[in-house]
C-alpha cells in the first residue's frame, strides 16, 4: 500500500510539473517564436527525441564513422566550397580586380567621399547600439560564449556605455579578437539529399553573440547608404527594408493577370537558382565596389 502510494504521488508530481512547465513555455511565446521550436518542445513533452545522428559519410573513397572523423570530413567540403581554386582566373570580375589592383595586391582607386561616406564612417552611438540589440530576435541560440541577446536587452546603462566603447575601439582599429573568428557549426542535412554525403548538409554557423550585435549595427548603416545613394535597382526585393520575395511573386501574378486581360497567353518566365550563392562570393570584388560607391572600408585582422 506505501508503494502503491508512492507511486501515485510520484506520477501526479510529474504530471503537476509538466503541467506548469507547459503553461509556463506557452506564456513566453511571441510573434517571434519559431514555430519549429514550438515543436521540438511538444515532442519533449511526450518524449518523443529529436536529435537524430549524422550516419556514415563518404567522400572520394572514403568513409567517416566516428563524431571526429565526420567533423573532418564536413569541415574539409566546407573549406572547399568556398575556396580560392573556386574561381576562375578568365572571368570578369577578376580581370576588374587585377586592373585595379597595385603590384603588391592593394586597391589603388580613390574612394569617392562625401558627407554620406563620412557618415558611414564615424563612431557608433548608443541609439545604433540599442536598435541593433532590440531588433534581434528571441530564443535564439548563442555562439561559444553561450552570450543569450535576453541578457543584452537587460543591461544597465553604463554597462552599455562600455559596450558601446568597446565597439567603437574595434570599429576604429578596424581589428577583431580571435574569439569573433571562431563558430560552432551545426549541419543540417538539406531536403531529399543523400545523407551519407557531406555535400548533403547545410552549415549553420552559431557566432559569438557580441559580433553579431556589431554586424547588425554595420549593416544598417549599410542598408541606409544604399538607400539614400540609390544604388539599389528596382527589381530587387529581397534583403530590403519593406519589402520581401512577396512582392516578387505579387509583380509576377500582376503580369499574368495583365496577360490574360489582353488575351495574350504566352508568358515567359525564367527562375535561376545560384547554386552555393554567398559561399562563391568573391571578397575583392565586393570591397573593391564599395569603394567605388563611395563605401570606404578598412581590412579586418
């Protein structure tokens, strides 16, 4: 009888905590909360596992079994995704690249510079540092230095006043710590691929909490630039501030209709997918525009 009652007070505890724990996660949510999450945390509730282990990888004859060898062999399709022997010396951008470069391999063009560029340029202020850390997103996983953006939403004014500091020495020195380097790559095996292959798998980089603050504050300065110069074309929507691929799908649908209206019924329309887009994206070429727009930069160690 003693443990039979036992028994019945240990599952009620369970249940009781379960209970709250749910009710308590299902307060926390907000319009940011990623439905995924939502998931995996029903699937803990009924002890249902959502890790599952990369299996065996091959590549070039060989095979990777343990944890170790498997990170070596994604490491090194990685590597090779974005590396130099990538592109090919007769192409345009390349030959940009050179005509404009000095013997020694540094940029000699003469950046364009206005009052726009100035502004790119000075030291960041307490507002860019708080709508930077405002405007990122919850519940969202941390870099090595398990850094939450929750704690940097919380601190006090003059710890954010260091902050602050410590963001512009980097900005003026134009010189980032080790630490901003490194990342832990999580891969995440892509739909309806082949999971022995390393290929297979898409890395998500979890970087250091401080440096993606500072990258945020850096690309809306960026953004604002480019919008203000208009250097942005048109068409493009995606990447942009108000806009989305919706509105390219709306303009599509607009110009089917507009077809069918005039009774004419051949539309031509071509989709192309880049494939490995931002890993064979050549460094110079970009830096090398942003100095033809007026961008100046400075190189980071």
């Amino acid at each position: 009888m003693i443990i039979w009652h036992i028994k019945i007070k240990k599952q009620w505890s369970l249940k009781t905590e379960a209970k709250s724990s749910w009710e308590k996660y299902c307060s926390s949510l907000t319009s940011q909360t990623k439905l995924g999450a939502v998931w995996n945390w029903a699937r803990k509730m009924i002890g249902v596992a959502t890790y599952s282990s990369i299996p065996t990888l091959k590549s070039n004859g060989l095979l990777a079994e343990s944890n170790i060898d498997k990170a070596n062999m994604l490491a090194r399709a990685y590597a090779a995704t974005s590396s130099n022997n990538k592109y090919r010396p007769t192409k345009n951008f390349i030959k940009y690249i050179n005509t404009n470069n000095s013997a020694d391999g540094s940029d000699q063009t003469e950046p364009k510079v206005n009052n726009d560029t100035v502004a790119m340029n000075v030291t960041f202020n307490i507002n860019e540092l708080k709508h930077a850390i405002q405007s990122a997103k919850n519940n969202k996983t941390p870099g090595d230095d398990g850094l939450p953006y929750e704690m940097l939403r919380n601190l006090h004014q003059n710890a954010l006043k260091i902050t602050l500091d410590f963001y512009n020495e980097v900005w003026s020195e134009g010189k980032l710590s080790m630490e901003w380097h490194h990342a832990i790559i999580l891969p995440l095996v892509k739909p309806n691929k082949d999971t022995s292959l390393p290929e297979s798998y898409r890395p998500i980089s979890l970087t250091i909490t401080l440096c993606k603050v500072m990258e945020k504050m850096v690309a809306y300065r960026l953004q604002w630039y480019m919008v203000k110069n208009i250097l942005f074309t048109n068409n493009q929507s995606g990447f942009r501030k108000y806009r989305s691929t919706v509105d390219q799908i709306a303009k599509l649908q607009d110009k089917i209709l507009q077809k069918l209206k005039d009774k004419e019924y051949i539309m031509l329309a071509i989709f192309i997918d880049f494939e490995r887009a931002y890993d064979m994206l050549h460094i110079p070429t970009l830096l090398s525009k942003f100095k033809k727009y007026g961008i100046v930069y400075c190189k980071l160690d």
